[in-house]
C-alpha cells in the first residue's frame, strides 16, 4: 500500500529531536512518526534519552530512581551527558552514515531545560560538556511540543518517576526552558501547539516537517 506520506524518503539520514515537557504528548506522536516513516519506506533507528544503549540503560536507571534524591544537580547532567556520548558513538553516527533516519524522543535541548533553566546549571556549563560528548553531532531540526503546565500535569502517569515528581514550578520553568531554545534558534526549532486534540498535532508536526525538508 503507498505511503499517505511519500515525502518522508527525503528524511534518509536525518537526525530529527523530539523535545517538550513531560505530559507534552511527544512520545506518542514520535511513535507514530516512526511507524509512518517505515510504511514510506525509510529504515529509521529510534532512539530514547535516556537510554537507547546498554550503558544508557543503566544511567536512566539511576536517573530516575527515587532513591537517589540526593544527586546534585551537576552530577545529574553529566549522567545525562554521559549517556548521550555513549548513544552518538554507538547508534547516532553510524545510523546516519548508513542512510538512515534517526529519531530521538529527547536530546540536547532537554539538558538545557531541565538541568540548565529549570535547575539552575549555567547553560555555558552544559554546552562545554555538550561539546566534548556530542563532537558536533546535533538534529537537522527539533520538533518542540509545547504545552502549559495545567495541561501537562493533567496528562501525568500518578507514578511520577523522578524527574517528573519535582512539582509546577520546575515544570514552569522547563516549558520556558524550551521556548527561549526555540526563540533563540528558529531555523533549528519547530514549535507545536501540544495542548491540542493528538489528531491536530500530528498534522501540525507533519506539516512543519513537509515544509522544512520536502
């Protein structure tokens, strides 16, 4: 059956980020991304962060267990660093340069959200890390699903893992995060409205990627 989206083979060997707050809705339209993305045609390596790699694993692991509560912040973003490195070395440069598309529930800008604005950490901190882990490996664009805090708490599993458990106003400041991201960078940004029915935000993400790469 052809693809309802046969655009989508020109997104061979591209590195496209999904990004927003937690309850943001993001997870799900990646997943049907990527199921698209196979019926086109393109052979695509998912990745999550963190995670995606044995190493990754066990970092997320630590990441978000309660019983860590007592994890500085500095440590926790080089955890996080630690297993984006790991995931750009084993999986992310080499799905590239095999033709593939990869896409990734999370990456770089997340750091910058969550650790840096929401957190506190200069973000001159993080990019200097980001810099040495990353060695320039960074998304063709990332696709920002923004949501308000009411709307997003609604959205939340009751079991919060760790991250998701540090109440409104870190998550506040997460959403401002990400946005001051995009402002900053709209070539490599793409803002969707993620408060809106799912229907209406997958062809709001669709549209944003046929016009950026079509």
């Amino acid at each position: 059956m052809p693809s309802d989206h046969p655009w989508l083979t020109r997104l061979a060997g591209r590195f496209i980020a999904f990004e927003g707050p937690d309850g943001s809705g993001k997870t799900t339209q990646f997943r049907r991304f990527t199921s698209a993305c196979a019926e086109a045609g393109v052979t695509v390596c998912e990745v999550r962060e963190p995670g995606g790699t044995g190493v990754g694993e066990r970092i997320r692991e630590i990441l978000l267990d309660h019983a860590h509560r007592d994890m500085t912040l500095r440590c926790e973003m080089m955890l996080y660093m630690a297993s984006r490195a790991q995931l750009v070395e084993q999986r992310i440069r080499p799905a590239m340069a095999a033709g593939q598309l990869v896409a990734a529930d999370r990456y770089l800008a997340s750091t910058i959200a969550y650790q840096g604005a929401a957190g506190g950490l200069p973000v001159a901190d993080i990019t200097d890390v980001a810099r040495v882990a990353l060695q320039g490996c960074v998304p063709d664009l990332t696709l920002l699903f923004d949501v308000d805090e009411e709307t997003s708490a609604s959205r939340m599993n009751p079991l919060l893992d760790r991250m998701e458990a540090k109440g409104r106003e870190y998550h506040r400041r997460v959403r401002k995060g990400y946005l001051d991201q995009a402002r900053a960078g709209p070539d490599q940004f793409r803002i969707i409205d993620a408060a809106r029915p799912a229907e209406e935000v997958w062809r709001s993400m669709m549209d944003s990627l046929r016009r950026r790469f079509a």
